[in-house]
C-alpha cells in the first residue's frame, strides 16, 4: 500500500513546491535599470471637487478674525502609522461641492476647485485685505488619503499629513508588496473630478520617477494583482486540497501503522 501512494504523494508535493517556488531576479527587484539622474519636478496637489479643506485666517485683530474661522472640533479619531492616519481624523472644514464652490463666512461663493493650496491663500488674503491687515492663511485638504490594496502586507487606506506622497512611500506604509505581488503591472486609479483614469507603472523601471503617477493625488487607489503563480496555487488548492489532505492523512496513517 505505501509503495503504491509513494509516488503519487511525491509528485503532489513537487507540484506544490514548483507552483510556490521563488520568483527571478527579474520579476522581483526594484528599480533594475540604471538611474539618468532625472526626475519629477515639485509636485504641487490641486483641489478638487468633494475635497474637505481647512482654512484658518489669523491676523492684527482676533474679535474680527474669529469672524472668517469656522469653530474647531474638539479630539480626533483613526491611527496613526509614524504620523500617518490610517482611518479618519474629525476636523472642520470646507467640502468643494460639485461646481467647485465652496461657501466662506462674509466672503461667500468662491471657486476654489483647480487651484494649488497657494493659489487659494493668495486669492484669500487679497479679499481678506478688505477687513484685516496683513492677515494670514493657512489652507489644509484633510481629506488627502490613498488607498493600498491587493498583494501587499498591510493593505488599507491613508491619510497623508503632508499632501504629498510617491507612489513608492504609499506602497511602503502598505508594508510592501508581497513576495508574489505583480512588481511590473501596478494598477492607480484616479479620480479626475467625476472622471475616473486608470494608469499603470512598473516598479521595476527606474522611468517610474517620470510617471504622472509617481506621485500620488488625494484619493487615489494602487492595486497590486498577484502573480499567475499565485493565482494557479489558490484555484488548485481550493479544488484539490481536500484531496490532498486526505491523501497525506492516509500516508501518514500508513507509515505509522506500519512503524508499529
């Protein structure tokens, strides 16, 4: 009986080990080609539709500078990854509705939408000028999250501090991809006010630096697809495993018995 399952407990076991086995080099490491020394320009976020901003104003006078400030809201929820929010932090803001509009205590309608954070402060402080001297503003997107998901170690969303994030420093607060996560193929998706584009970069191409999705906009999402391995071990383990099981239970068994 043991000669018999012998090799047919063999060959399942080289099956499962050549279907897990190691990647190359190729398909693996970062970054292969060598560097030109070229990269991105500054990256400077635009506000879109559905963004949540804060805007504070300061200036000479606090009884008329209360005024342009919208109260605070007390504590703040989700957790924190080395000063990263995974989850949402509560503050108030402004939401840009679906013309780009937002609606400022005296100052009213503003179209804010397809302006840079120091686009807005400027426009702000000239109309602010009528009721202030020297005022200064300060202008955060609180809603500047990316999303990480698929072949990853720590997939989820992220609420970036800063307003600036690579597409490499999101993967990494994902814990990295994942030994069988498709280095060559990584899916964003972004939305374009309303619109949604699809690109795709290759982490083994150091031409990724130039790539408009090198960095990261507010609310982009990075999917990270697993390799065919992957794919052919989770369907046949989901067909034959029971088999297999059984059939290394016997073997076992087997063995046993007959060591007795």
């Amino acid at each position: 009986m043991l000669k018999l399952l012998y090799p047919s407990f063999c060959f399942i076991m080289i099956s499962m080990l050549l279907l897990t086995s190691c990647q190359t080099h190729k398909q693996i490491v970062y970054f292969q080609n060598e560097m030109s020394g070229e990269g991105q320009a500054n990256f400077t976020p635009t506000l879109k539709i559905d963004d949540f901003i804060s805007i504070t104003v300061a200036g000479e006078s606090p009884e008329v500078v209360t005024v342009f400030n919208l109260p605070p809201i007390l504590g703040n929820s989700g957790n924190t990854n080395n000063g990263y929010y995974q989850g949402n932090n509560e503050k108030t803001g402004y939401l840009i509705d679906a013309n780009g509009n937002i609606q400022m205590p005296v100052l009213g309608t503003l179209k804010v939408a397809g302006l840079s954070r120091m686009d807005l402060a400027a426009m702000l402080q000239r109309k602010l000028s009528t009721y202030l001297k020297d005022p200064v503003v300060n202008i955060q997107i609180l809603n500047y999250k990316v999303t990480v998901l698929g072949d990853v170690n720590r997939p989820g969303s992220f609420k970036i501090p800063n307003e600036r994030v690579t597409i490499i420093e999101a993967i990494g607060l994902a814990g990295d991809l994942t030994i069988t996560g498709v280095r060559n193929n990584v899916l964003v998706i972004r939305d374009n006010n309303g619109e949604k584009q699809e690109f795709r970069a290759d982490l083994t191409d150091n031409k990724l630096f130039n790539s408009p999705i090198y960095y990261l906009q507010q609310n982009d999402v990075v999917y990270i697809e697993p390799n065919a391995a992957s794919r052919s071990n989770a369907t046949i383990w989901k067909t034959t495993g029971s088999v297999f099981i059984s059939l290394t239970s016997l073997v076992i068994t087997t063995i046993a018995l007959i060591s007795n």
